[in-house]
C-alpha cells in the first residue's frame, strides 16, 4: 500500500488499517480522523504536524516516533509504547494513555489537559512545562522524570511515583498526591494546594 492508496480508501470511508505498517505512509501535515489503527508498527515514524484526531492507536508501537507538533487530541493510546518519542508540543488533550510505555519520552509543552494516564509508565519522560491540569495520573510511574515548571493542578497522582522526579516551580495546588512516593523528589519552588514548597 502506499500513500495514495492509503488515502484513496480513506475517502472512500474505510477506516480500520489495524495492523498495517504505515511507518512510511503517515508522513508531515497528513490529516485522518476516527481511523483505527490498534496495533500498527509506527516505530521511527516522521508524524510532524499530522492531524489524528480521535485515532485509535491502541497497543500501537510509536517508539521513537517524531510527533512534533502532531494533533492527537482525544487518541486512543492505550498500552502504546511511545517510549523515546518526540511529542514536544504535541496536543493530546483528553487523550487516552492508560498503561502506555512513554519512558524517556519527551513531552516538553505538550497539552495533556484532562489525558488519562493511569499506570502509565513515564520513568525519565521529560514534561517540563506541559499542560497536565485535571489529568488522570492514578498509579503512574514518573520515577525520574522532569516535571520543571509543569502545570500538573488539580490532577489525580494517587499512588503515583515521583521517586526522584523534578518538580521545580511545578504547579500541584489542588492536587490529589494520596500514598504518592515522592522520595528524593525535587521540590524547589513547587507550588503545592495554597503554598510554594522551597526544599
């Protein structure tokens, strides 16, 4: 299949390409909506600026893959492995990332308002200055991860590990930190319910 096939059904109101290798379809400023794409290999893949909103990319291997940019607002990304991927930027705004592998990801200004998270594994991601407000981080693994300047309010972190995680000028008020591990976690200047914690 190539790009033109791949778009040709498209238009013609296919949408499930699950278990396809579109490494080297899905390429700069492509725009599908709704298309299933559970299980496909897109490991490497250049997705700068692509429109993929509400995709389902359930159990879908992103490894590495540039989503600089991308739109994925409202995704399904539900066991996904994005880890070493670029999302820097990226809108993934109520998208669903339940038990996704997103270590050593990087996730700098990326919008993950009200994403669903839980038991997600970000060990060493980098999020700083990402929008996590009203996120669902229930059980999620940010062992290490940079959290610098990072809105996380009003999220879910119960039973979160934090575990050596930098937290600096981050902002947690309202947050619900319940049996969060926050060992050796840096808290410099984080803003925490009413008050600024400087350690």
């Amino acid at each position: 299949m190539n790009i033109d096939e791949l778009l040709r059904r498209y238009a013609a109101g296919e949408r499930s390409f699950s278990g396809v290798n579109l490494g080297k379809l899905l390429t700069e400023k492509v725009s599908l909506y709704r298309v299933n794409l559970c299980d496909v290999d897109l490991r490497s893949a250049n997705l700068v600026d692509v429109d993929l909103c509400r995709t389902n990319f359930s159990r879908a291997n992103l490894s590495r893959a540039n989503c600089y940019r991308a739109n994925l607002t409202a995704v399904n990304l539900i066991e996904a492995n994005l880890s070493e991927a670029n999302l820097r930027s990226a809108n993934l705004i109520l998208a669903e990332l339940g038990r996704a592998t997103l270590v050593k990801a990087t996730l700098t200004s990326a919008k993950l308002w009200k994403a669903s998270l839980n038991g997600a594994n970000l060990s060493y991601a980098d999020l700083s200055y990402a929008d996590l407000s009203g996120a669902d981080l229930v059980g999620a693994d940010l062992t290490g991860a940079n959290l610098t300047g990072t809105d996380v309010s009003g999220s879910n972190l119960v039973t979160a590990i934090l575990t050596k995680a930098n937290l600096q000028d981050a902002d947690l008020s309202g947050t619900n930190l319940w049996k969060a591990n926050l060992q050796d976690a840096i808290l410099r200047n984080t803003i925490l319910s009413d008050g600024t914690i400087q350690r």
